[in-house]
C-alpha cells in the first residue's frame, strides 16, 4: 500500500479527466496515468486484478468497496506505486456503459 508523501501528492493532484490509456507494461511509476483492461480477478475487498494484452496489475481502490465485477472491461485512472511488484492506485475507475466512479484514500 502506498505510504509515501510523493505519491499522495500525485493522486491528489491528479485529475479525474482520463487520457488515452497506456499499456500496463509502459505505465510509469509515481505518475498520474490510465490504464484499461478487463477485471482479472477480485483480490481483497479494496482491490482487483487488472490484465490487458501487455500484463497484468493489481489495482487498489481502498478504503472503498469495489465497483466492479471479473470480466468486466473498465479504465482507471491513477498512479503505479514505486514498489515491486507495484500496485496501481486508482484515484477514479470508468465502467464499460460511462458510469465514472471516484475514490478517496487514507495516507495516515
């Protein structure tokens, strides 16, 4: 889970509006970013496992509940944390029919 400052600062700065998605391979760390694919699998209340035709990253949503389904095909929009294996931390999440959800977290 991200714990550090930077990465706070670039969530909270990071607008929801989402750009045209990037390979889950070439997302950058610690950079806002969009990413889309197709809901892996549910791996905890607050997170899931996102795979497009690149890869595969575990998207953390926390402390909110999830928005989504496996199989379903959405967008996020976040950052990946600097860790190995990183986690994507999504600060908002398109579903496949327009609805647009958006997520708040706790940095204590």
């Amino acid at each position: 889970m991200i714990r550090s400052a930077a990465m706070a600062a670039v969530l909270l700065s990071a607008s929801a509006a989402f750009a045209t998605p990037v390979p889950i391979t070439k997302a950058p760390r610690g950079q806002p970013v969009t990413l889309s694919g197709k809901v892996l699998r549910i791996t905890d209340t607050d997170a899931f496992r996102l795979k497009d035709e690149t890869g595969v990253v575990t998207v953390y949503v926390g402390p909110n509940d999830l928005p989504v389904e496996v199989g379903e095909e959405v967008t996020v929009h976040g950052a990946l944390e600097e860790g190995f294996p990183p986690e994507f931390v999504a600060c908002a999440l398109r579903r496949a029919d327009g609805r647009e959800v958006a997520f708040r977290h706790d940095w204590g």
